[in-house]
C-alpha cells in the first residue's frame, strides 16, 4: 500500500531477482510509489494498484501477464482475487497482518468475504492471532510465518551520507541531538515541551502535508529541500529515503504516530543502528515487535507525560543506552529469518 510496505519488501524482491524472477512492484499511495521508485525503479517495473472494477483488472492482468501475484500484508481486493483465480493465476498474501479494527470491519462482510479469501492459494501471517481472524473469515492454507520487517534491519553503526546530510542541515555533532521520525503535527510540539533547551531535535514528518506546518512549529529551523540556512537547533527532513541517515545521527531516537491518536510506526531499524528509542502508547500496527522489544528492555515505551523525563534519563545514563542498544539488537538477530519463508511460500505456488 505504502511506504512501509514498500520497505518491508526490500530483501525479497532481491532475493526474487536472484531466482530470475521478472518482479513488478503496484502500490496505492503517492509516498509509497515514490519510495518503490527510489529502491526499485532501476531493476524493477513500478505501477499503480489498479482499482479493483474488472475492466481495470483485466486490462491490469493482460498486460502483465503475471506468473503469481504476492499481497504484501493483506490487500485482499474481490475483482483481482476473482479473475486472477479464473485465469489460473495464484494469489498468496505474505507478510499478513489482521489489526483488529480491521477484522471489525471485515466480520460485517463475512459472508462475502468467505468465497474471496477461499481463492486465495495460501495466506502468510505475521503471528497467530492474525491467523486466526483470517481462518474466522474464511482463509484456508493460512499458516505463521513471521514478519519480514525484522529482515529488513541492518545491524550497523554507520551509515552512508549521514555526515553529508548533518553539514547540510547544520547539525552539531558535539552536542546531543534526538530525532523523531515518521512524525505528526502534534508530536513536533511534544517534542519540542519534552527536550532540554541545549539539546538539538530533527523532526521527519511522516506526511508531505505536513512539511510546511512543521517548519512553522520548528521555526528558526534548517529544512533539508531550503537554500536557506541559520543558526539553529532546530532541523526539519523533508525528503523521503533519508530516515535512516538521520537515526544514524541520533543519540535518542522518539518513534512518530504512537504519541498521537494513530497507530504507531517501525522502531526497528533504529535500535539496530544501536540507538536508545522511545516509543509512545499507540503501536496497533507493531504490537508483536514492540511487545518483544520492551520484554527484553531492548525498547523504552511510554506515555506523553512521560516523554520529557525518559529522554532526560537517557541523556544522563550511557550505560542504560548501551544496554537498550545491546538487548534490542540481540532480539533483532533472533526474530529474522522471515523473509525466507515468504519467497519459498511464493515459489512453492509458482506453476
């Protein structure tokens, strides 16, 4: 759909192309289209999701003649599962993930649903919760595979252009910096009420619209796509494609969407760049993760009201970073591996 999925996929559409597999890459968004563009658009053909009306999809298959097609989470759309079914073409669902506001929803069209999901040739889930509303709605050959978003996380302490992108900005490497991504409005004044006054903050928001708002909160600020530069601390990432460099800048990193009424974003690739991260109550989408990664104390996660006083602590305490950053990264290697299991469920129903 978007971005986030569109990362999710990193790995395998590598490991697809190794198997010489021609793969064609559909999302819905603006945002993610253009981040498939910037990862695959060398190698890789990239498109919109056709709307699901069966003209479009006829055309959509036609054209493509696809081998199989793989629903990235659960994108389960009646016309394409239909006539890719009728043409003999098999649809797997990988990475699924079932929120419950969604099964909500879907209960109400069980019926319907029931004969859409029976043609689907095999359903991939993140966890077993998520397996279990699908068979409640009729999935069948569902199994429990894992998320592929721990794959997709490099272990590493540097990162290419980071240093280019904190000259850019202006950033002062001497002096602390927390960096808050795929934010909202709100959470840029969270965070700017949470910091202490000599500590810097890099604010990425997690929508275009929301660019200029940001700048406005943040003023005087440094904005990645502006000529404009002044002294500040104060610094806005407008750009897609960069959110690694600037967690790899970071002394503590603060995981957008959770501290505002939404449902929370990826902390992953942040702790294991070995930064300490905060995450705030609202993680629905990242439940499993976050749930593992705050067990092992690999992960802080808190309310608003106590953002300012978490963030103060690590500031103050190395020793608790290095542990953060040693025991979420350990639970990283430990849950990898699903990316695998997906490519082999595609090719176990490739013709």
């Amino acid at each position: 759909v978007s971005v986030g999925e569109v990362n999710a996929i990193r790995t395998l559409v590598s490991e697809l192309k190794e198997r010489s597999f021609d793969v064609v890459i559909c999302v819905t968004t603006d945002t993610g289209l253009q981040r498939a563009k910037e990862l695959f658009g060398h190698d890789h053909t990239i498109t919109r999701y056709p709307v699901d009306f069966s003209f479009s999809i006829r055309r959509f298959l036609n054209r493509t003649k696809p081998t199989v097609i793989a629903l990235v989470e659960l994108e389960v759309w009646p016309n394409l599962v239909g006539m890719s079914f009728s043409n003999g073409i098999p649809v797997v669902v990988i990475n699924g993930r079932l929120s419950e506001r969604s099964y909500r929803r879907y209960k109400f069209a069980r019926p319907f649903l029931q004969n859409t999901f029976s043609k689907l040739s095999a359903i991939g889930m993140q966890n077993e919760l998520y397996a279990s509303r699908v068979r409640d709605l009729g999935g069948q050959n569902v199994t429990v595979e894992g998320t592929m978003k721990w794959d997709n996380a490099v272990v590493t302490d540097e990162v290419d252009g980071a240093s280019d992108l904190a000259e850019n900005l202006g950033i002062d490497r001497s002096k602390p910096l927390v960096v808050i991504g795929s934010s909202t409005p709100e959470e840029h004044n969270l965070l700017l009420s949470a910091i202490p006054e000599q500590v810097q903050l890099l604010c990425a928001p997690r929508r275009p619209e929301w660019f200029d708002e940001a700048e406005q909160t943040l003023a005087p600020c440094n904005r990645r796509t502006s000529k404009e530069r002044c002294k500040t601390s104060r610094f806005l990432l407008d750009t897609f494609g960069e959110l690694d460099k600037a967690y790899s800048l970071a002394d503590i990193v603060v995981i957008g969407r959770s501290f505002a009424p939404m449902h929370g974003s990826d902390p992953v690739q942040p702790i294991a760049f070995g930064k300490p991260t905060i995450i705030g109550p609202n993680v629905s989408d990242f439940e499993d993760m976050v749930h593992l990664l705050t067990e092992g104390e690999g992960l802080i996660q808190c309310y608003k009201d106590h953002l300012a006083a978490q963030i103060r602590e690590l500031l103050e305490d190395q020793n608790k970073c290095e542990t953060l950053a040693r025991n979420g990264r350990a639970i990283i290697a430990s849950q990898q591996g699903a990316t695998r299991r997906y490519e082999q469920l595609i090719m176990d129903n490739t013709p």
